[in-house]
C-alpha cells in the first residue's frame, strides 16, 4: 500500500475504521524504519530526532487501544 494511499481522503468513508487502522499501522511502520534509517546513518542528531518521533508516534499509537486510559493499570 502506497504512503498517500486515495482511499484514505474519502470523506464519505464506508471503511472509515479499517482506513483509519490500516493509517496508524503505517504510521508505525514509517517510524520504525525513520528510526533504522536514522541509526544506520550514525549521524546522533538524526537519531535523537528520530527517537523523540517514534516516542511521540508510540504515544500516539497507544491513546487509540482501546483500554487506554481505563486505569487498568
């Protein structure tokens, strides 16, 4: 599946729910290799960037389960 995948702009959405998981694990698919990229560079700056990122997209990934925030710590 491309990056910009068409679909994905479709407002009207029939499959809106499975778009929107088929996004977020292509937003962890990108980030994880972001981040291989970044420490294949060894450029530290990069990796840093690159760690702050995936950090945020973990966040981010994790707010959408469904337990989240359910204190089921």
């Amino acid at each position: 599946m491309r990056m910009t995948d068409p679909v994905q702009f479709d407002r009207a959405g029939s499959r809106a729910g499975t778009d929107h998981d088929d996004a977020l694990q292509r937003l962890g698919r990108h980030a994880i290799a972001l981040l291989q990229a970044a420490r294949d560079s060894g450029d530290l700056a990069l990796i840093a960037q690159a760690e702050a990122m995936a950090m945020a997209v973990g966040f981010t990934l994790a707010a959408q389960l469904p337990s989240a925030g359910s204190g089921a710590d």
